[in-house]
C-alpha cells in the first residue's frame, strides 16, 4: 500500500467532506424521513416520521436560516439474529429544512411520540401578519 | 418495478380519425401503453404518499425465535393488531392523526400478511411496540429447532 502511495501521492489524501451548506456536522450515509410541513397564521408545525428513534438518538438545530433533524435509531441487531428478509434500514435520518430566518428559534417546540416527532416552529413576530387599521 | 393493472383501453381517447367508426383503433392499446409507462414513472416520483399504506418490515431469527420487525410510526397501541392464522402472520391497524392547528383529522388504515418460513407456537408469539417500531418474537417449535445429539465415543 505505501508503494501506491509514493508512486501516486494524492491517494494518500483524506477522503473529500461532502458539501454541506451550513458547516454542519457529516453524519455519513442518512435516509431523508417521511414529513410533512403545514403553516398557519402562527407558525409552521412539522411531523416528521422516525420509527425507532428514542429521545436520546433525537437531535435537533437551529442555525442562520436552516432546522436540521437528525435521528439516530436506537435499535441494533442481536448478533445472533439471522437476516431473513430486510426492508429497513440502519441508517440514520436526517432531514434539513431551510427557511428565510422566520422563524423564532427560542420558542421551538418539539415533542417525540411512537415514532412521529411534532416540532412547531413559531414564526418569528416580523413576519406575522398584521392589520393595520386605517385612519 | 411496480406493478400497474392493465386496463382496457378508452374508446373515446383513441386517436383514430373517426371516433365510433373503428371501435378499436390499433393505436388505443399504444396509447394505453404510453399512459400506463408515465403513470409508472412519475407515480414513483411521489413515492412516499403512495405508497403510504405499505410500511417495511423484516423478518430474523435465532436458535430459538423468529422474529418479525415492522416500522409503524405514530400508530396507537390500541390500533394494533397482530393475528397469527396458519403459517402467516398478519399485522393490521391503523393510523389516527388528531385534528391539529390547520390540519383536519386524519386516518389511514393498513395490513400486512407476512409468511412464516418456519412452524411456530403461535401460543407463545409476543410482541412488544416500541418508538414505533413492533417487534414480534414468534418461538419456534420443538421440532423446528436444529437439534443436537452428543454421541458418546467409546
């Protein structure tokens, strides 16, 4: 292998990062969980489906303009268990949403239930509609 | 790859000169095709909601069990029903999302017949549910087991 190395140095590089947009962690491979996003006069209420996540694999940021979900399962395979047939995956969840900073980050609310996390995220008081009324 | 029911094609979308005259142009079952081929490729963009009433499941085992695992997120306890008929185990329930700020209430309802490869105590199956995944730990039985037999050598 070190023969390969002098003969073709750039092999001896470290593997290229993949791009992220927010300098955020690379958590490796991910699957992007089922979601759904609705929006009221209030906020944006998110649910996210993610079976097999507890609360200690959930975590949650809020950075400039990105909310990003990652959930780690918490269930591993006994060694001694046999695949017989395999439709889920191992891999981790991770969802990015991006949002034109509308959102009031302090007042994030999240709460995970069977599998199915429910965050609202309020929309920050700038944005919300206003009436105005005229004189 | 997904499966599409054939359909019969529609007489009143042929695209025969004369509709009524030929009652079934040579170009209907063409047609069909097409409509068939873009409903297969474009039903798979949106995957996820179609597919909604599918949900994974795996199948293990060990010296002793088999053990079925599927992902049912958000699905009451309650809701859950899991019958072992014969050889098949069928998981069924369904998903009831409350009525919620801008949202309506909403349910759906699902089933899943899996085949156990191996007899079982269906007397003994238990199953747990757990951040909406279920597992079910089915005991085989006696006879299924692999058995061992120390021979003495003498």
């Amino acid at each position: 292998m070190s023969l390969i190395n002098t003969l073709i140095p750039s092999f001896n590089r470290a593997p290229a990062r993949r791009h992220s947009r927010s300098g955020a962690v690379d958590i490796g491979p991910a699957v992007k969980p089922a979601y759904e996003i609705r929006e009221t006069d209030e906020a944006f209420g998110v649910t996210v489906h993610l079976p097999g996540v507890a609360k200690e694999g959930l975590e949650l940021t809020a950075e400039e303009g990105v909310f990003r979900v990652v959930g780690r399962r918490s269930w591993k395979r006994p060694e001694a268990w046999t695949i017989l047939y395999r439709e889920t995956s191992d891999v981790p969840y991770e969802l990015v949403l991006q949002h034109e900073n509308v959102i009031d980050v302090d007042k994030i609310h999240a709460e995970l239930a069977d599998g199915i996390l429910r965050i609202s995220l309020p929309k920050s008081e700038a944005i919300k509609p206003r009436k105005i009324t005229v004189s | 790859m997904r499966l599409v029911r054939y359909t019969q094609p529609a007489l009143s979308r042929s695209l025969s000169p004369l509709p009524g005259a030929l009652p079934r142009s040579p170009w209907s079952g063409l047609e069909t095709e097409i409509d068939r081929f873009f409903e297969a490729a474009l039903g798979d963009l949106a995957g996820v909601h179609l597919a909604e009433n599918r949900f994974p499941v795996d199948l293990y085992e060990d010296k002793d069990n088999i053990f079925v695992r599927a992902e049912l997120p958000g699905v009451a306890r309650a809701d859950l029903n899991v019958e072992m008929v014969e050889d098949y185990l069928t998981l069924a329930g369904s998903r009831k999302t409350p009525a919620g700020e801008g949202a309506k209430e909403e349910s759906f309802a699902f089933s899943r017949s899996v085949s156990i490869p191996e007899s079982v105590q269906s007397e003994k199956v238990s199953a747990v549910f757990e951040n909406g995944v279920l597992l079910v730990t089915l005991p085989k039985r006696e006879e299924a087991k692999p058995k061992k037999i120390t021979i003495a050598v003498k």
